[in-house]
C-alpha cells in the first residue's frame, strides 16, 4: 500500500447540469496525473487484452463482434479498482497497485454477479445482431470486411441505420443500471439491486447531463478504438475516474475526509 499524501482532489458534490460531464473529465484527468501508475496499468492490459481479441478473431466476423462487445460491456467492471483510486485521492492519499489489488482479491460476490449480468447483455446484444443482420443482409457476412461492404458501405439507407438504432436502445438500460451502480457497488455495502435502482434514479433525474455522459463515453471509447486500442490506454483510466466523480455528484456524496498531515520528525 502507497500512502503517500497529495493534494486532494475537488470532489465535494456539486449539482447537475450539462456542463457536468466536462468537470468529470477534468477531475478524472487530475486523478490520471497525479497517480497516473494504477490508470496506466489498467488501461495497457485491457488495451492488451483488446490486441489479443484482434489477433485471435481477426477473419471471423461474429467471433470478433461477440468478443469486442464483450469486452466493451465488462470493461467498466475490470476498472473499477480505479474508483478506488479515486477516492483515497479525495482524502488525499495516493495508492499504488498493491492496494487496488486488495479489492479484486476480497471477491466481492456483487461485482462478480454484476459482471455476469452484463456478460449475459453482452451476449444478448450479438445474438440479436447477427439475427438482425442475417436476416436482413442480401450477402452472408463472415469477415469484417464483409460486414463493411455489405452493411456500412451501401448507398441505401436501412440496415446500418437500423443496427445503429438497436444498438443504442440495447445499450441504453445497460448503462442507466451501472453508470452509478458500479461505483456505488465499491463504495458501500449496497446489494446489487439497490445499486441499480439508485443507478436509474439517477439516470432519470438528469436525463440531459446523463445522456451528455453516455454520449461523451462512446465517442471516447470510439476514439481508443479507431487509435488501434492505443488511446485506450489512457481513456480508459481517465473515464474510470471521472466516473468516480460523476457518482459523487449524482448520488450527493459528502467529500471523503482528509487523512491527518504527517507528524514531524
């Protein structure tokens, strides 16, 4: 464990509006730099991870969708030692890996359940993608570049269109259940459906701000992607953090409290 002390972050709640998001992304930058080891790390192994997808599924078209929807849904699970991160920082301290390890190795049954949940999500998205786009597609798609001829690419409006939409509407709950839902999971002692539903209350109380973040979050991720999965490695530590700061806004929660200036020797 790392106990160095640092300057604590702003994280006293403040309201919701669409500039929100903005000020999210500042707080999870100031995290990234000033504790930038834990972020890095994470991002660099699920950036390798996103590689090793590429590699092993890279001429079969629905291997490699199944698998980067996956790891797309599940990612925010595999961050969230760095809400962790997050909130020693707020009171000032400043944590290494060891320390964000304790967490995995608690075996917190919730997290674990709710990473089976939106595996399942995950699942459910490709089944009802590859029904969609099978049925609908006058060639058979089998390589990603199939997939960009015959759907991305043709001049008439209809499919992609419509893969887009449904995309969107599948993602659309999966994101109002976790985006504070999985911080909420690390900071308390909440069972999962309380978690939840605290998650769509937020979700429906700020409907603008929260559709801003989700928007903000896919061009982002979109962003990493099309960097091949290099930009992931610092986007993915500095949403994970602002995500952190988006959870104490949206749920009010009181600033952590400072820990104790050392003693002089």
């Amino acid at each position: 464990m790392n106990d160095r002390l640092s300057p604590p972050a702003t994280t006293s709640p403040a309201p919701v509006t669409l500039r929100s998001p903005l000020r999210w992304l500042a707080l999870g930058w100031a995290d990234l730099r000033r504790n930038p080891a834990p972020g890095l790390i994470h991002g660099l192994l699920l950036a390798a991870f996103g590689w090793l997808l590429l590699w092993a599924a890279r001429d079969q078209f629905w291997w490699l969708a199944g698998a980067f929807s996956g790891f797309l849904i599940v990612a925010p699970i595999l961050a969230t030692g760095l809400y962790h991160v997050s909130r020693a920082r707020s009171s000032g301290r400043c944590v290494g890996m060891a320390e964000v390890a304790q967490l995995w190795r608690s075996g917190d049954g919730r997290l674990v359940r709710f990473g089976l949940l939106l595996g399942l999500a995950g699942t459910g998205w490709v089944l009802t993608s590859a029904g969609l786009i099978t049925l609908w597609s006058p060639e058979p798609i089998l390589k990603p570049v199939d997939f960009l001829r015959h759907v991305v690419l043709v001049r008439d409006i209809g499919l992609f269109e419509v893969w887009l939409l449904m995309g969107a509407l599948l993602a659309a709950p999966v994101y109002a259940s976790s985006v504070v839902a999985l911080p909420m999971l690390v900071d308390t002692s909440v069972p999962v459906s309380m978690a939840v539903a605290e998650s769509w209350r937020a979700v429906a109380n700020h409907p603008g701000p929260m559709a801003l973040w989700a928007l903000v979050i896919a061009v982002l991720a979109g962003i990493g992607m099309l960097t091949a999965l290099l930009g992931l490695i610092v986007l993915i530590p500095v949403i994970a953090h602002a995500s952190w700061h988006a959870y104490c806004d949206l749920s009010q929660r009181p600033p952590a409290p400072q820990a104790p200036a050392p003693t002089p020797t």
